[in-house]
C-alpha cells in the first residue's frame, strides 16, 4: 500500500500579499479620478494617494515574507506571490519615481528664468478669481540659490524681434502647450512692458501650477522671463523646470 504525503497548503502570506496589491488599486484609482474631476480637494486626494501606496508597500513586505516562508517549507502560492509583486509595483511606481526626484532635487516649487528680478504674479480681480485667490508668494532668496544650484539653464529667452511680435509668439507658444490664458497685457507703445498670466495642470491629478511671463523691451531686442509656481505643496519634483523648458523650446520651434 503506498503511502501519500499530504498536499502542502498555500501560503497565507501569499494570499495576504496578493490581497493587499490589490487593494492598492482602486484606493490609487479613487485618488486620481476624484482628485482630476474636482471631488476632493488636491491635499486630501494625495494623502488617499500615499495610502494607496503604503498598502502597496506592505504588499511587498508580506510578500517577501511570504517567500521565505515558502522556501523554507515549501508551501504553494508561487502564482499569488507574483501577482502580488507586479500590482504592488505598478501602484508604487510613479510614488517611487516622485521619491527619486525628491532625493535628486531641492524642495523647490516656484521656478524663473531671473532670479535677481522675478516676475510678480498678477493680482487683478480676473487674475486672482482664476486662481481661486491664490497668489504664490515672493521668491525666498535661500530657494533662488538651491535653484541656481539645480537648475542652472533656466535663463530669459531674448528674441531679436519687435514686442509686438514677441507677444504674439510667446502666446501662439503658450495656447499650443494647452495652457489656460486667464489675462493678457500687449505690450505698450511707451515702455514695451508685456504679461501673459496662464494655467497649467498635471497630467495625473489635475493639479493646478501657475504661470506668469513678462516681456521687456531693452530698446535693441525682447526679453521674455517666465515664472512657474506650484500651488499644492512645498516639492514640484522638477515639474515647474520642465514645464519651463517645454514652453522655450515650442517658442524656439512651434513646427516641432
């Protein structure tokens, strides 16, 4: 009469693993939905959103977990515990990325072109009812040394061109980047002097990042500086630099 083992059980921590990834979905996915269609305040829906990564994270920690235990007495849930690892990280990638730009980048979320002169936010009643009166405060000089440091690119843009015909470019350049022109200042006959203050939003959450560009005349060519400021948080993970870049770059080259 031959004898059989007893099959070997699956792994609880397995199955716990598995079961917490995917948990961490629709808590990911309920952050950004509501948070893109205005249901939740932005603050409120980050913190669902680090929720949804810590139980990613716990995911993982059960996971290996689970695998030392399944070396040591080989028990089942192989499948689960992959399952497992590639939800979790799926959800944990875009917080691992953020994570890493923090580490490589200053806290910084309000950027310009010139630091010694920034240019100041508009405070008319349409300027400010766009953004819900917000105003982002003036630049601390201990931030414009860290992004000297960090972002040493960041220059004015000077255009060998009429004002006029700057104006006219740089807003072609910024309604082309689909941010949301919400005032608009020609430059005068006198000094020059132009403004375009604009909207932008993530791509993930929608959240909001203002903008603002003056144009000077110096008498021989067009200066055009530009600010970008995050309004949630104190960290735009290099977002506001980049969005700079790309708008340089679409007024440099509108074909491409």
């Amino acid at each position: 009469m031959r004898y059989r083992l007893p099959p070997l059980p699956p792994s609880r921590f397995a199955r716990a693993a598995e079961r917490l990834a995917w948990l961490s979905v629709p808590v990911a996915l309920a952050a950004v939905l509501a948070t893109r269609a205005g249901q939740v305040a932005p603050l409120a829906g980050i913190a669902v959103m680090a929720g949804a990564a810590i139980l990613a994270a716990a995911a993982l920690a059960v996971a290996c977990v689970g695998a030392a235990e399944m070396w040591r007495t080989g028990h089942l849930g192989l499948g689960a515990l992959f399952r497992a690892v590639a939800v979790a990280g799926l959800v944990l990638a875009y917080p691992a990325w953020l994570a890493a730009q923090a580490l490589r980048l200053p806290v910084l979320n309000d950027v310009t072109t010139d630091l010694a002169d920034p240019p100041v936010f508009s405070t008319s009643r349409a300027a400010l009812a766009a953004r819900d009166g917000h105003r982002p405060p003036d630049l601390d000089p201990r931030r414009r040394a860290a992004q000297a440091g960090a972002y040493p690119d960041l220059r004015g843009l000077v255009l060998d061109i009429e004002p006029e015909e700057a104006f006219q470019q740089v807003i072609e350049a910024v309604r082309r980047r689909k941010w949301r022109v919400i005032e608009e200042q020609r430059p005068d006959d006198r000094r020059g002097l132009g403004r375009i203050e604009a909207i932008d939003e993530s791509r993930l959450m929608r959240l909001p990042h203002d903008i603002t560009i003056r144009l000077r005349w110096t008498g021989r060519e067009t200066r055009v500086d530009i600010r970008a400021a995050g309004r949630v948080g104190r960290h735009d993970f290099g977002a506001n630099a980049a969005r700079i870049r790309a708008l340089v770059q679409e007024i440099l080259n509108p074909a491409e």
